[in-house]
C-alpha cells in the first residue's frame, strides 16, 4: 500500500527493481506530497500506472504521474505549466490541447467500459434540486456571509488570492450547512419509492456527521440500513457487503472515503449522493461500486442538491473539471 510505502521507504528506494506498477497511481498526483516524493526515488527498468483519474482536479496532476512514470517527457513543471496548464486551463486553447494530445497518447492506453463490458446496463444520472425551508435557509445565508466575510479580510490582509486552511475549514462548514434536514426527507421519500419498486440503494455523503442525521430519521422512518466509514473494521465491511450482496438490507448507507474504492456492491440499483465532493471522479468511482461487471440491472444515479448554496456552484464545477479531463482522455482513443 502507499501508506505501506513511506513506512519502508529507505528500503525500497535503494534496490533497483525490474518493473514497477502504481494501482490507483492517481494518489501520488500531488507533487508537494511526501508519497509522491518517496515514488519518484524508487529504481526500476520499466514503470506502469493504472488509474481511472489521471486527471482530478487540474493538469498538474497530469504532469506529476508523468514525471513518475516517464520523466521529463513532457518538461519541467514550469514549462508544463506555461506551454500547456495556463492556455489549456484558462485560455481554452485548443492548439494547446491538441499539441499535449499528441505529446501524452503514444504513452497512454484507455480501458472503458463500452469495450470491456458491452453487457453492462445503462446508467442514468438525475439532478435532483432540494428546496430549503425558511429555517435553513436563514441558517445558510448567516454561515454564507460569516464564510465571505472571512475570506475577503484574509485576502485583503495576506494581498493574495490564496485561501488558507481557515478559510478552508470555513467553506467546508458552509458545505455541510447545506446539508440539511429537506434533504433527509427527499432521501426518505425516494427510498420508500425505491423500496416498493424492489430496488436497492447505495446512500453516499462526504460527512459522518450528516450520516448520523441519516440514520436517525431512517430509524424513525422504520428503514433498516447497514452503514459503514472509516473507522469499520476490514473484516466487519466484508460481512456488512456480504449481507447486502444476498439482498438481507435494502438500504447501504457509507461514508464517500470509506465506500468510494474497493467495494463490489452490484446488488444495488440506485446511487444517492447527498452531497457534492469538490471532484466529480471521486463521485463516479463511488457509483461504480454498483455499475460494474457483474451488474445486471439499469442503475440510477441521484444527486440531491440544496437550491440556493455552495452545492450548485460545485456543480458548475463539476461540469468544468469534467470538459478538461474529457480532453486528456480523448488522446486515448
């Protein structure tokens, strides 16, 4: 594992290896971060990476699994970033585009679903937007100008554009205020429909805090669920997929970090997500938990989002970040 990796790094970076292979290499994408560091020491004839998200969040991370997997192939960060990150990113540069297009794709081989699973069902995805109460949304328009407010004396103070961890931490309590009671009641709503249709449900949410409110109201609501996150042992998630496998629970309730990788759920054919993670490949790895090979049902996907806050400004976003990582793939055709 790559927590596995720091812990015996000066062993492994002085050997000299035939071949290495990075699974989810996608999480040495950061180049500031010390697993990255440890990876780019490491000795061997022959590199491979596997991911699904070569690109999360912008094209840096592109750069990183480069250095490490065919260094200097496409540059130093700083020419990366001026030939390609800056036109592509802001200016939409196309000629920029097709230029890393043809530079990336003799090194990159595509492995999707239409080609390896022909038989696996549709999907469909449904933006559903939640209407706040009065209550809430006086409680959102409070945090929001609290958030604003700070970040705008921070900006001013530090003469930057730069948010700090602060504002940071601000954002993400606005983010979970968005995560109201309105939506517990669609969730409940939709799963008694879903549940009298037959179907089975993956709920995801970033925030345990908020699964807690979940689970309170499904108990109110007489809905039997299993739950998971971080802190549910290994061999406990395996019985807890396992029942859920035979079809003894309707409703699997996990947290997206605990839940989004590792996790084959093809019982279910609906996906809620309660709240929108900053990365749209973080949710679609987490749906995929239910479509995948072994599937064999139609699979809806909901995304509940709070009219009015934070949550729809990730979803433009999303749509953004999405175009930009369409692009990088599209060499790999």
């Amino acid at each position: 594992s790559y927590m596995l990796l720091l812990s015996v790094k000066d062993y492994v970076v002085k050997k000299q290896w035939k071949t290495i292979c990075l699974d989810e290499a996608h999480i040495i994408k950061n180049r500031g971060a010390k697993t990255s560091a440890v990876a780019m020491k490491l000795k061997s004839d022959y590199r491979v990476m596997l991911t699904g998200t070569p690109v999360q969040n912008h094209l840096g991370e592109l750069w990183n699994l480069f250095q490490f997997v065919n260094p200097g192939l496409i540059g130093s960060f700083e020419m990366f970033n001026k030939r390609f990150i800056y036109p592509i990113e802001q200016l939409h540069d196309k000629v920029a585009q097709e230029n890393l297009d043809h530079l990336i794709k003799p090194f990159m081989l595509r492995r999707t679903k239409d080609k390896v699973a022909k038989e696996l069902p549709d999907k469909e995805e449904i933006y559903h937007h939640v209407s706040l109460s009065e209550e809430e949304i006086l409680k959102y328009e409070a945090m929001r100008q609290k958030t604003k407010a700070l970040i705008e004396e921070e900006m001013r103070n530090n003469n930057s554009n730069n948010v700090s961890f602060n504002a940071l931490a601000e954002i993400t309590k606005l983010r979970l205020c968005a995560c109201c009671k309105s939506k517990i009641v669609a969730l409940t709503e939709l799963l008694m429909t879903i549940m009298e249709g037959g179907g089975s449900s993956l709920v995801f949410s970033q925030f345990t805090t908020y699964l807690s409110q979940i689970k309170r109201a499904l108990d109110e609501a007489h809905i039997h669920y299993i739950y998971i996150d971080g802190a549910t042992p290994i061999k406990e998630r395996q019985q807890l997929v396992e029942s859920f496998q035979n079809g003894e629970c309707p409703v699997f309730l996990i947290s997206l970090k605990a839940g989004g990788l590792g996790l084959n759920l093809t019982k279910a054919n609906y996906v809620i997500h309660m709240d929108p993670w900053w990365n749209p490949a973080i949710e679609s790895q987490a749906t995929d938990r239910a479509h995948r090979i072994g599937q064999k049902q139609a699979v809806t996907v909901y995304h509940l989002i709070s009219e009015g806050t934070i949550e729809e400004k990730i979803q433009r976003l999303h749509s953004r970040k999405q175009k930009l990582v369409d692009n990088v793939l599209k060499a790999t055709r």
